[in-house]
C-alpha cells in the first residue's frame, strides 16, 4: 500500500539530521535536497570555531 503524496510530503522533515551534510524540505509539491559542502558550526567576530570540509 501506497502513502498520499501529501502525507509524504508532510514527512520528510523526519529525514533531516542535524549530523548528516544534507537536508531536506518541501517546496511546493517537489522535495528538494542539499548537501553541504562546508559546515560551520560557529563563528565569532573575525574567527571560526569550527569548519569541516568533507
């Protein structure tokens, strides 16, 4: 059995992790993705305390 389109929409925020170098969201009625080339974690004034390139 199939799910709605718009139940899975409703879903796929559940796919994001906050560890993963990608995320997901819905625009409209498409799910977009994107991965994350760098990542800072945070910045102070004129310094980063963290940056991962993978």
């Amino acid at each position: 059995m199939t799910a709605p389109w718009q139940q899975v929409l409703a879903n796929i925020g559940a796919l994001n992790n906050p560890q993963a170098p990608f995320s997901y969201w819905v625009d409209r009625d498409a799910i977009v993705g994107h991965w994350f080339v760098a990542k800072i974690t945070s910045l102070g004034i004129g310094s980063v305390d963290s940056f991962d390139k993978e």
